[in-house]
C-alpha cells in the first residue's frame, strides 16, 4: 500500500483521480491539496464524494508533501510545478505531472506555445513522457513522468504505428479533435456555461493549440524526423469524450512481390496489429466500425478504427478515449503502476459506462 | 464463482448487469440470452464490450438455462417471467427478475394495471419484494426475488422511515418523479429519438402509471394501513437518473414533553437515521442539501435530503437513484449477493462518475 | 414607429427581447444598455446578433434614457429599478420591469422574500402586475408594468381557471416546477458550468423561493382570499422551457340537478374555456394530451393540459412556457402592446421550432 | 399569394418548411402530404402545431397535387420524385426537390452513390441546383430545383470563393462534418436514439458519404476542373446545425508587385467579400473569430470564418448552419422566392435564436 498526495484535486482531472484511487487496492489518497478550498470538505466541493471521502483540501505545499507520500500528482495550471520542483523532492517521491511542463523537450517551444517562462527546465531531459503503450520501460525507471494530454493522447495514438511503420506521410497529417467540455476544465467562464456549449458545436485555438507542438514532437520521434502537422480542436456539448479524425496520405510502400503499392486494408491493420496487438487499454475495432466516444465513457482504452479511401488516397483514422481517463487521470494511475510495479491495469478495469 | 445467465441481456437494464457483472468477483455470466440478436456477438450489440465480451446471445430457453446456472437474472417484457416459471427452474436455480411480474402480491391488481393475465400467480405468495434495506433478510431466504422497478426504489425508500415511524399522513403523498431516458428502454420508438427527447420535458402517464400500485402497496405496509398516492413520471433529457421530489403533510407527534407538535428537523433527521444509519448505499445528506442525480451516476447509491416548509406545514423529502444501478441492474446484484452470501457491497463499490 | 431602450441588454432575458424586438414592425431599439459590456459592440456579446445589430452597449443612466425613447425595459437584478425610478421618467415614458422590484404588493412581503430594501414603494400602487390574460385592462391604462416572473406566469395561468371557479382547494396546491438553464442566467457562477448541469436534474431553493408569494398573491385575488402552497422548483439540463406539475384536491361544486359532487372533466375544461377560450396565446391541449416544453420552444405559447384522478381526488394541473418568452421577454413585448395599442400578437406570432 | 403543397411533411425537413411557410406573406400551405399519416391531423404529428395548423395529411399524389398548387416541395426519400415527375407536372408548377434526384447531373454518379435506377434522368438537363448565392440567375429561369443537401450547401459555400478564385488546391481539400441529429431523419432506427446519441460524437460515412459527389460536382465547376475530396460527417448530440471544418493547402498567387507568394489574410477575406459582400444570408465573421453553430440556429445564415495557418502553408475554413433551414428548407423557400420574384429575404428574416 503507498500513499498518494494529489496537488489540484478540485479540478475535473483532480477529481477523476479521486474516483480511480478510490477504487485502486494499492494506494490510499493521503493529501487533497487545492488552493482554492483549502480547509473545505472534499466531498462538500464534489457531491459525488458524499461519505466516500471524509477529508478536507489541503494547500500546495509540494515539500511538505513529498515527505508524506510515496506519488505525488500535479493536476495544476502550467508552470506551477515547474515553479517549485526540486532535486530534494525528487529523492523523496515520484511525481506524476498532469500539467505540461515536462511534456515537450525543448524550453524555447515550452515558452513559445505556453507564453511564459520555464522555470526549471534542468528536468527537462529526465522527465519521461508517460504515453505508457509506448514509453512503458522509461517509465518504469523515471522519477518524473510527464502525463500526456487528452488531445495529444487520442492523437498520438491513433497515428502513431501509421508512422513508425512509415505507410503515411507524416507532414501531410491533419487532426480534427472533438473534445467534450470537462477538458475545458471547471473554470467559471462564459464559454463554459451551459447555455452557451449546450446545442453548439465551434472550433477553436485553431492552428494554435498548445497541444500540437506535443504531438509532433512524439510523432516526430516516431517518423524519425521532424513533423509538422495540422490540428484543430472542436468544443462539443458532452461530458467527456474526446474523438480524433486523422487524416493522412498514404505512402507507397514495397509490397512482397518486390512491387511498390499504396498498403491495403490489411497491411495498415497489421502495422496496428504490431504495436497495440497486445495492449490492454487499446482496441482496434473491426473493419468498418467507426469508434463512439460513449464506448470507453468512464474507462482506460483508447479505440481505434480506419478507413483508407481509394479515390484520395488517403487514409481516414479515427481515436476515441474518455479525456478524464484516458486522456489524464487513467493515464496517470496506469503511469504510476508502471512506477511502483504493480500490474498496469489494477485500479483501471472500469468497463465502459453505456448509456 | 458461481455461474449467472441473464435473459435480456441486450436491453439497458440487462446491459448494466453485465457491466456490473463483470466487475464482480463471485460471479461469471454463462449466458447473455436475447431473443433479438441470437447469434450475434454481445460486443456487435453493445460496442462498449468489445474485447470484454467474446460470447455470443443465446436464445431464453429457461429452463435449459437453469440447468447450467446458478441464478438467472429476468429483464423481460412483462408476463414473460410468469409464462414460463415452473416449480423445476426454482429448484434448480435461483431466480431475480427485474420485470414486475412477482411485485404486487395481488394479482387482481397486477392485471388490472398491466392489462395482461398472470400465468403463474402460485409463485407470488413466495416471491420476496427485493428492496433490500428493507426485506433484507427475507431475500436471504429466497429462491424468487422480484426486484422492484426504479421509480419505486427510489420513491419508496425516499419516504419510508416518514411512513413507518408516523411522521407524515401517507394518503396525502404526492410523488413527482423525473427520469432520465435509459428509463424508457432500447425499443426504436418516435418519443424515444433524440430530437424528440432533447431540449423537452413532459410528464406521461400521469395518475395511470404502473409503478403506482407497486409504491401504494409497499407504503402500505409500512404505515400498517392501505395507502394511496399520487404519482407523476416526467421523462428528461439525459441518459441515467432518477430524482423522486416528495410531498406529504407533517403529522403531529407525541413530543418528549408530553405534548403534540410537528416534527422537527431533528426528529425527521433521526427517523431516517433509524432505518437507514447503517445502510451503504443510502447517504442520507446534510441539512439544506438538495441531491442531484449526477452525485449518484452509474452507482448503486441513494441520495436523500428533505426540507420541512413551515409555511405549509408539508414536507419536501427528495430522492435520487441511477435508474439502471439501484434502479434495476445495481439492486439485482446487491439482492444476488444476499442470495448467495457474499458481501452485499461486492461488486457495488461503484464511485460514481462526476462529471 | 416607436423607440425603445432595454436596460440589461446583455441577460438572457435582454438578449431574448432584442430577438423579439428586432422583428417587430412598430419598435426600433435605440439603447442596449449593460453596465457590464459598455462600449463593446452588441454583437460580440452575442455572435448570433453578428450583422443584425450595429449598435454598441451603453450605460444604465435611465434618467437620460427616459429623455430619448417610449419605452424602457429594465432586465436587471432586484433592487436596481427601485433604486432609480422616479415620478421625472414616468412622466416621460412607460416602464416595463422584468425584475420583481414592483411584483408584489405588499413591501414587506417584498423585503423578506427578497432580503433587500425596497426604495421606491411609492410606486407600488401604481404598478400593473402583466400577466396580460388577465389584467389586460389594467396594462392598458399603466405607466409601469410589473412583468410577471417566469415560474409565475406559468404556475398561475396554468391553475387560475380552477382557483377562480373553486374547482380545487388553493391551498392544497404543490406546484413542481422544472426549468431550462437559461432561466439561472448568464452568471459565471459554478452551478451553471456545463458540466455541472448536462446530465442531472435537482431541485433548488426548496420552501423558499422568491416567486412563491407571487404565485401566492396573484392566486389569492382569484381565490379571493390568501392562499399558501408549495412551490418547488427543478434545474433541468436543456437550455429553455419551464414545465410546470400541480397537484390540487378537486373541491365539490353544486351540480345542474341540484346535488353536490366533484367536477368533471368537461366541467374544468370549462373553466378552462371560459377564461381562456379566446386567448391566442393559451393553447388547452386535448384530453389525455401532456404539454412537452418543445412544443412552446422559442414562442409565446402557453400549453395546459390536465388530469383528473379519481383514486385521489387530485387534478393533475400541468403548463409550458418558453421561460424566456412568454416568461420573460415575449411576456414583456405583449404588454408593450397593450400599453401602445399595438395588436396584442404583433412581433409575437413566432412558431414554436421543432426539434 | 401562391398555393403551395408539401409531400414529406411530416419529416423533420417538411416540418421546417411547415414552420417557415406559415410565416411567409406570399404563401398558403394547401397540401400536406405524409404518406405515414393519411388522415391523421398534423397537429397531432407535430405538437409545437396545436392551433397554427388545422389541416390533416393528405396522401402523395403529385399529379393531383400538382392541378391545386403553384409551386411543390418534395421532401421526400431519393427516388420518389425521379419515379413519379413528368413533364405535365412540371407545366403546371414549379417543383422545389429537397431530394438528391436532380442534383447530380451525370446519371451514373447518381446510381453508384445512392445505389438506385434513376427513373427520369431526362430532367437532370434542365434541372438548376439551387444553391442560391451561386446560381441566383438560373433559379430564377428554372421550372424544377435541385436543392443542395445540408451537408454540402455548408461544404460548398465555405470553401468557394476560394476555389473560384485559384487560392487553394482543390484536390487538397479535407471536410470534416459535424452535425446534429435532426440531419438523421425522424426514422425510428436505434442509432437515432436518445440514448445512443447523446453524451457520444462519432463519424459515420466515412469515404463513402452521398454528399460527397455533390460537393465535388459543384466545386469542380468552380474550379474549371474535376475535384476529388475527402469528406467525412460526423454525429453530434445536439438537435440542429452544421459545422464544416475544411483543411486545404493554399495556392501562391501572383502578388500586386509581381511576385508569387501565398495569399495573406486580407487577400482571402478579398476572396470572400468577391463572393458574399453583398450576400444577406452569408456571414463572413471578423478575424479570429469561429463560427459556432447556436449563432445561426433556427435561421438562414451561413457563418463563415477562417485562420491561415503560416506553419503548414494551409487554410482552416470553418462553416456553420442551421441544418434544416439553410441546409433544407430556408433554402427550398429562398429558392422559391427566387422563382416567383418574391424579395428574396421573405420568410426567412429569422432572427437566429440564443440560447
């Protein structure tokens, strides 16, 4: 049994990891930590908690923290956590970071997407992107794990063996995401009332998210060279849920006659087959299905489908994942079992919730 | 381990058992029987279980299936359960049905309100009302339970420590009722569209809904006299839910003094503390708190609170369920685990989903 | 052509009259006043109005207001227009209050309900309460109207007939209440964020909301005594649309042969007919027919429709609005008419859109 | 005043046009056609028509109908009208088609996509796709209209001005589609469920969609070549509206000082202004801004926004509409005003309704 802090725990994600602790045999929540009430009864800020949670928020006094617990978790704005990070922390505890401070390697595109300063990129290097179905060894050695996000997850994954395996260009991939509103977050802000999402569907942060400079650099990683991509984010009037279509042009490739041909049906599923072919949390879905969103509501997996279009030449991918789970808290929880080496999916058998 | 078959698997209710089912630790389901998809796979009917879920549905034989299952759990239409009962399934399994065919000990009643003859009355006298908190330990004995419908879980137990301990006139009872739509079932029906439903409330069925008789006779009992009450269902727009808004004149009670007043807050409070202290699954909430059905989405929880109105000498008690959990699929496996003596909690330690 | 001036263009309510106004063929808006947005152009505060609406938001200085138009719709919070209003501005232009500051007619009823100062009660007198359908006359003839509130209007026209007949004891009447989102305003206040609302329902300011002595005091000059009930209302996760359920015990009324019994379904039809058998906007829908909010949706429609129950003795009363128009602002545009001679219907013959 | 009749009234594209048409000075409904409601009042299909509509359906005999009326609107399943028009129809009314009979002119495209005989391809010829703004002159002149489907009115008007005026390459064009569920039909088909469809997003379609081929029939014209694009719809829980977000690669142009470069902001929103400056109905939104699909809902607008993204050398077009008034029957009575020398705003001067 370890002991967890969570720093943020009043935000949707925050909360989310709440409700997967909870049910995790291996770990007991020792630290509600959320400026904003402190002193309060957790359950009193989420109804949900009623008798589940008997505790108080805490503040953000990531130090004293560290001296408690075995993981911290960081569900905060950009750039707290690197504003406080120390070596001293990191010798006492592993951190999992919600936030995206340790995603991207280089400072200068950190500061240029997110506009401020970085605080303490001499982490940088060690952190560990903890996209667990592809960087599951680094994980299992980091004391720091960047934890992706929602968009950059359902993205990254969706494209990913596409690229590895060099049947797509890479440079012509576009990514319309469609996100449900909790990954706005529970900010009191116009755009997030109701009546203002309910019955309306927008675009926004279009060739500007901060989340697109986080896929092509893992994508880069990937396609073994630089990536530059499209995408653009959608507002839909959801809970949760977030849905990637990807397009991509396909690329030739040498074919067992010794031929060169676009790859069919069964050469792009093979490539999925070969990375995800074993992974819990990721579904392939059948030929011909298109993922919904409600089929992993309230779980872990990530479901995958395509479909390639011979009049463009072009492949149409698409990946669902519940941006509270997989898409941050599950993600975290599978991160941290990847950490303290229990079994990765404990605490995240959450079949999905229909309807 | 025992072995569980589900008729009905492929309605929403039925659906929920197997969600539930899965996450349980004494059970395996051996049989997913759907009239309308035999043969087809459980994952190609409900997407949510793809990989979860390899069995294809099997047909309703029931008595083939009592042959290789330890208890079989009903989400039929009405009078299916009575037309095919016979002494030899209940010897050799136990038996939960979530339709109402075993509810109403009366059988005049039940004809009368359903419009449809009763095939095997003999087994009423023996079928057990499963609401658990209250018929605990008559279930434990049980081969037939007849698990209540979700209107009546939540209406009846939202008022019956009121109506047992004397604390309200039970004939002036009006519940006002809001579902959400998984209420309606799966049938491709024009009120049950998504344009029809969004962005609308209406009340159906108003003074002739079934569940009417179920929560009079119920009620009845508890008061020690026979009961009648206004019920009014209201469909809504969301998936789950259940909120049952209560209305009922104060009755005056002996005081500690010795003389006759109102009930107070305290004294009501205790009334529920009385029957449900200890219960897990119902949260009897703090004073000026009013329950919303999202604090209990996808658990087996019931949220109470009440407010007592001065002015009109009436109280307002409210009541919310997760129509599918404690409403249908939650109860049936809480009243399994009496049956079979587990844990009553196993498998219902649900948190539930916020946001 | 007249001019007019709204104060507190940038509420919902504000928005829904520059909708209304901006179709009607004898008004022309002439100051979208907002203390929140002054300066701002109308249409960056609401993108639907993008090339309708030229005009910038502007100050709530409602003495120089009064200099430049004919009429002044004030959607404000209470306390504002009886902090302003003098003999000066009603001398030199009508006054439309879609606040509640001159609702009621008793002060202190007022200043407890609404726990602030009332600073004018001079003009309480003077006041109009404009439910037109039935103080028509009276509007005709005002300075000041007092626009009914939302859970009001429909509370009231939906059970006026029976109180005014006798057909049902007043006070025994709850009155359960749901309504659309929009009716919380466009507060950035947590409540009303997206996801707290999508996919729950719950009840609020049980006993004790402020439009209960409105219903109370309305219904009293019916009765033609005072009246005390019970007034519930419900959040529901759509944006428009109030539905109203009211119960009451029918009264026994002397019958054409002489006897005394309770009334019948023709006979409340015909209290409804009488007073209502004329009204374009009150739609009593046909026997067994329950109104559903989208069938009202954007118009200024009321729908009635009842149940009698003989078990209980009850009548199921049941009305829907568009809560931002006939409960707000369609409501307002109606008395304007009345008050400038306008037919009644003007800029107000909108069908109800569905889906 | 025109007679118009309706066959398909009782869809939800028919209803629209019911609701349109009665606010419409120069025109009476005389036919209600509804081959699944004979006899039955329309008030009794559509509840939002208690009191507007008195009339009950009628069955679909065009040639009947045709002696009765002025102008007739099929909307109607592909294939009905192609199986029953003839040329004495046609001499005796004008026909506005809200099916896919006419909209394509090569018969074979036709037959692949929709996977029917085409039973008077001798009317493709004469046919005039009525996408008002494009083909103004043409409707004008024309006895049978083609109009465009929802989908592509939304995907053809936001790219246009674009193709028309050489800024981008056609061939790169990617739709991605977004749409609420009226889009489906009032079919009783379990996807159309509530249940299924709210709280999910999912695409549908994909490279395979019927619109496809009228999109690219129509931008081929404007770009003087054939075109071949992606487009992918997809699901969103929502009652109305449109949402196209379109990805192409821009196009240098020759500048001002006789250089090739890519076009900059001002030169697209040149582009645009070319177009629509004078276009009511077309929205071109300031710079920054994303068209969100409430701004237009329940009106005729197309809202039109863009965001040159200068690292990827594309354009994001996005395009939002009310799907079944500008993508159906805002635009049937646009076209028919068009025919019968109506201003071409009659009817339609919909104030867009928020929220």
């Amino acid at each position: 049994m370890i002991r967890a802090g969570i720093i943020g725990a009043t935000g949707y994600a925050g909360a989310e990891l709440v409700r997967l602790l909870l049910g995790h045999r291996e770990v007991e929540i020792k630290w509600y930590g959320s400026r904003s009430y402190i002193d309060q009864k957790y359950a009193k800020v989420y109804g949900n908690m009623f008798q589940l949670v008997e505790d108080s928020c805490l503040d953000d006094r990531i130090e004293e923290l560290a001296k408690q617990v075995d993981v911290i978790f960081t569900a905060t704005p950009q750039g707290f956590l690197a504003g406080v990070l120390t070596e001293e922390i990191l010798e006492r505890t592993k951190v999992v970071d919600l936030s995206a401070d340790y995603r991207l390697k280089d400072v200068a595109i950190y500061e240029k997407w997110y506009k401020i300063e970085h605080k303490s990129p001499q982490f940088l290097e060690e952190a560990v992107y903890g996209l667990c179905e592809i960087n599951r060894e680094q994980v299992k050695q980091a004391r720091l794990v960047a934890n992706p996000g929602c968009y950059t997850t359902c993205s990254i994954l969706t494209a990913y063996p596409l690229v590895k395996e060099g049947l797509i260009e890479p440079n012509t991939l576009i990514v319309d995401a469609k996100s449900g509103t909790s990954g706005a977050g529970r900010g009191t802000k116009l755009p997030n009332l109701f009546c203002e999402v309910n019955e309306s569907i927008k675009a926004y942060g279009v060739a500007s998210h901060r989340h697109t400079p986080e896929i092509e650099e893992q994508l880069g990683y990937a396609a073994g060279e630089s990536v530059t991509i499209s995408f653009t984010p959608h507002l839909v009037p959801m809970n949760r849920g977030i849905l990637a279509t990807e397009y991509a042009s396909l690329k030739k490739i040498k074919q067992p006659d010794g031929t060169v041909a676009y790859p069919s049906d069964a050469q792009v599923r093979a490539a999925y087959e070969k990375y995800y072919g074993s992974e819990y949390f990721i579904r392939l879905l059948e030929q011909g299905t298109c993922p919904e969103t409600k089929w992993v509501e309230g779980s872990n997996f990530v479901d995958i489908g395509f479909q390639i279009d011979e009049r463009t030449r072009r492949i149409v991918m698409m990946g669902a994942i519940d941006n509270l789970v997989k898409g941050a808290a599950g993600q975290a929880v599978q991160n941290m079992n990847l950490l303290f080496g229990f079994p990765e999916t404990e605490g995240l058998k959450l079949v999905p919730m229909f309807p």
